[in-house]
C-alpha cells in the first residue's frame, strides 16, 4: 500500500483509495491537499460535530451483498443552515468508487455519470415539481437547493474547499431511482443513484 507522511506532524498515512487528492490525518487532524506532485498543508478544517451516524470511516460495510469501504466524508449544509448532511466516498470490495449520501435516514448511493447528449437545463429553469426526460425516463424535481461544504475527514480523489457552494436539484423517479444534478463552477456533474434502506445495510464492525 502507497504511503505519505503527513507534511504536517510527519506521521505515516496510508494511502487507502487510488489518486487521493486530498487527505485528512487521524493523527493531527489537519488537512493536506496535491498540488502538483506535492502535498501542501491546509491546516484544520472544522471538526465534524460527532452526531451518532450510521458509518464509521474505514470499516466494512454490506448491502444485499455489495460490500464497500467508506473512506472519506464530506459535510454539507443547507442553504440558510437548516440542517446539514455527509457525502460518504465508499470504495467497493471490486475497487469501484461511489457515494452514499446521508441525510438523517435518508440515505441514498450515487455514481457518477457522464452528461447526456441532449445538455441538462439550466438550475434557474428549474422548478420543484418539474418533470425531466433522463435516459427515455421521467425524473421530477423533488429538490433544489445550494449548499455548502463545512467540513471533511478521510481521504477524497478531488479538492474541495471550505465554504465551497454550489446549487443541486435531486430528481426523483419510479423504484427509488434518482438523480443529482451538480451546479459548480467548473461545470454540471450528474449522479445516478437510488434510495437504500437503512435497515439493509449490514455492519460488520471491522476495520479495513
Ligand atoms: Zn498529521
């Protein structure tokens, strides 16, 4: 396994997913991020607040027999700080990267996709209730919203910047299907995913 050493306190990080672009120590808990070739320290992010949360990082994880890995999490809050949610990196037992979000016990996985042929709308053309063509299939707006990012932990393949808002809008389709739509400023990301329940994903209180 690849290792760094944190350019902050010089402890011996593991390298856990593929093209880390950005890391968080477990030993001092500052973050550093690639620039080029070399990994430059950013300092302390702020500290997740510890809520009670159906992952722990780097333990192994199962659902209707996918087995996966969360090894970095990122920590979003609504507009107006109603509330807030975590974007969990999980790398799968087959090497696959995706991400399950978390929003209380909504919890959904998401990969991402490459955008259609025909370009999605803009966010100001959409409205909450709108129905959208993805794929030969109807999507309807179920959320819009901006967000932003107010903390992360583990190690994640992009850099992402504290205080970084973007706008989203969640489309809901039939059999827990959905997508996200991802309005940042280097362009639109699309995410396809569905809605897992809970109660299905099975702990195995192991650490990978
Ligand atoms: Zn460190």
């Amino acid at each position: 396994m690849l290792e760094l050493t944190c350019p902050s306190c010089g402890s011996l990080i593991h390298l856990k997913i593929r093209s880390p672009h950005m890391i968080t120590c477990n030993y001092c808990s500052s973050t550093s991020i690639l620039e080029g070739e070399s990994w430059k320290d950013i300092g302390k992010l702020a500290i997740l607040t510890e809520t009670p949360s159906i992952f722990t990082l780097d333990h192994l994880y199962s659902h209707k027999g996918w087995d996966f890995t969360p090894r970095g999490r990122v920590r979003y809050t609504y507009d107006k700080g109603r509330g807030f949610w975590d974007e969990w990196y999980v790398i799968s037992s087959n090497g696959k990267a995706s991400w399950i979000s978390v929003d209380e016990g909504d919890i959904a996985v998401e990969v991402s996709e490459p955008l259609p042929s025909t370009p999605l709308p803009a966010f100001e053309n959409l409205k909450v209730g709108m129905k959208i063509l993805m794929n030969r299939k109807n999507f309807m707006v179920a959320e819009l919203g901006t967000c932003t990012m107010i903390g992360c932990e583990g190690m994640l393949p992009f850099v992402i910047e504290e205080n970084d808002t973007y706008n989203y809008a969640d489309l809901l389709g039939t059999r827990k299907e959905m997508y996200t739509i991802e309005y940042e400023e280097d362009g639109i990301k699309l995410f396809k995913g569905h809605w897992i329940d809970p109660y299905e994903i099975k702990d195995f209180a192991k650490k990978y």
